[in-house]
C-alpha cells in the first residue's frame, strides 16, 4: 500500500494531493489498516461514502481530511456536522440543512458533468458555491466532479474536464481543493490532476502498472477424494468426471467472495501448480481437480488471489473468471474472512 501510494504520487504534478479511497473497509482489506498505510506512503487525505465509514479511521488524520462522498439525507445533517469531516454536497438543500448548525461545516461541492450520479449541474455550481461562502456555517473546502470512462473513452473524459473547468470560471469565490480524478484518471490523464485526486483501485495494486497487489487470498484443502468416470460434482451435477480424477475441496465458497458464477471456471494455486475449478460454488466451498498437484494434502494451503512459488493469480483475471470487475473482485470478500496483516 505505502509503495503504491508513491508510485501514484510520482505519475502526478508535484505538489498534487492524495485522497485514499478507503471506502467499502478499504475494499475488502480492512479500512483502519490500509487507510494508515495510505497516508505513510504520502496520502493527503482519505475518502470514504458514508459517515459509519469516517468514524472508523478517527485519529488517523485530521478530520476536515476525511472526505465523505456518499449522498446524505437531511437527516444525518447533525451526524455530518459534528464529525468534523469534510462532506459532499451537491444541492442547496442539503447546504441549507447542514449549515443550520453551530459547528462550521467544511463541504466539497460536487458538479456533475456527465456521471449522473450525484453532482448539481454545471450552470448550477456558481450559485451554490456562492450560498455556501455566505453561509456563516459553512466552508466550501473543495470542488470536484467524477469521471465516468476515463478507463476507456478519451473523448468524454476530456468533455467532462472542460465542463469542469468552465464551471469553476464561473465561480465567484474560491473553490477549494478542485479534484477530477479517479484512478483510471489519475493514471491516463495526469494532466487533470488539478490540486488533488482521488485514488481507490491502484492503491491496492489494481489496474494500474507498476503496483503491486496488497492482498493474497487463501484457504485450506479440507477433503479429497477420487472420483470415476460418471460421478458428478456439487449442487447441480453441473460437472461430470471423464476420468479418474483427485477432488480438493477447500473451505472458501460464495459467502466469502467466490463469486458463484466461477463455477466451472478459473483455478487456485495449490503447491505452485493451477487446479481447475470444478463443480458449482457453494456457500463454504469450492472443488477442484487436484489430479496434477503432486503430493497433495488435506491442510494444503489453497491460493485464491495471490502467489504460490512461480505462479500468481491477479485479481484481474479472477473478475474474468467470474464475469465481473476488480473492484467487486476485492469488496465481495466476506466478513468472516479473517485479515492478517505483515509489513
């Protein structure tokens, strides 16, 4: 994480801030833990969707560095000022409610300029921007926007960049902290990394060149057997052996981040050697062909995502196995799961 977090930092202009995207318990590794790792390796500050989020990395960093982007309803107004944090807005609304406070609320003002999520439009940012530098409560401590394809549409990252840019000329008042980009920005198009961006992915070793993956996932083998020709495998009978065939069954299944549709698909690294999966994923397991592991044991450890000796699966390839993207790969890992943590 710490050495991601340079590697990102060194593509960028100098001076450009780092908010780590922590969210989802710090996409399945564990928030407290990688939100720390971030900031030592030259993270600004730490981005999160939900206040439940920001509290868990209290003392971390100075609050107002703590950026909550997720939407709020008017009523968690008097949570999001009293913690202190820097929050997103996007109407008047939510600006009203959450400056009718004794606390001064620093907010990020967010413009959709072609997401479509969150965001007010463009030829709305100036005004909103001007109410919440008269509101005695309020502080607008940064500006942002969220690019939809910057991992694959040049063309639309570059419009949602200039209707950033014209936005904020139409500003009269300062804007803040202007931040545009997300990982995939951040590393194709640098040059709109403005005063901060906003990084998630990469950090964990993801989509981005050069990083290395932060989290291994693994399990044991806790049964084998041999099958014959015409025996079946898992709920469905979806898998049929041809041969005499070594069945692995090893204690990791859909509850823990398999997704069910690697069933049938993809490997796990046993002894350095890849066994097919085979068979539908159950709750709390999944069956291998363990025909080519030599020597094979109940107790082995079972690679999932990770090394084992020469071999590596990257979380990108598990999102092709299982018809999904890296992102989901990470955040689908269950809470029983446990996390350990090494330098």
């Amino acid at each position: 994480m710490r050495a991601n977090t340079a590697t990102i930092l060194a593509h960028l202009p100098k001076g450009t801030k780092l908010f780590a995207v922590v969210k989802a318990n710090g996409y399945g590794h564990g928030a407290h833990r990688v939100a720390r790792a971030a900031l030592n390796g030259g993270a600004w500050g730490l981005a999160v969707a939900t206040l439940e989020e920001a509290e868990e990395l209290t003392g971390l960093v100075k609050a107002e560095r703590v950026l909550v982007m997720g939407g709020l309803s008017p009523r968690a107004a008097g949570a999001a000022a009293a913690s202190g944090c820097s929050i997103g807005v996007s109407s008047v609304e939510l600006a009203k409610v959450l400056g009718d406070r004794n606390e001064v609320v620093p907010v990020h003002l967010k413009i959709d300029t072609g997401m479509g999520r969150f965001g007010c439009r463009p030829d709305e940012a100036a005004a909103i921007a001007k109410f919440i530098d008269k509101a005695p409560s309020l502080r607008l401590a940064g500006t942002w926007t969220h690019f939809a394809s910057a991992d694959s549409d040049e063309a639309l990252t570059h419009k949602q960049f200039d209707r950033f840019i014209a936005a904020l000329e139409a500003f009269e008042v300062e804007p803040g902290l202007r931040h545009a980009c997300n990982s995939a920005g951040a590393r194709r198009f640098p040059g709109f990394a403005l005063d901060a961006v906003r990084t998630g992915i990469a950090l964990y070793g993801c989509e981005w060149p050069g990083t290395k993956p932060a989290l291994s996932l693994r399990s044991l083998v806790t049964h084998l057997k041999t099958v014959v020709p015409g025996d079946t495998v898992g709920y469905g009978a979806t898998w049929r052996a041809t041969a005499r065939t070594r069945v692995a069954t090893i204690a990791i299944g859909y509850a823990d981040g398999v997704h069910r549709a690697r069933s049938n698909r993809g490997h796990v690294l046993i002894r350095g050697h890849r066994a097919p999966v085979i068979g539908a994923v159950s709750m709390d397991a999944i069956t291998v062909d363990a025909s080519n592991v030599p020597g094979i044991q109940v107790g082995d450890v079972a690679t999932v995502i990770g090394g084992d000796e020469a071999d590596h699966i990257k979380a990108e390839q598990v999102a092709t196995w299982s018809e999904t993207i890296s992102w989901e790969v990470l955040t689908s890992i269950g809470s029983r799961v446990e996390r350990r943590y090494s330098e």
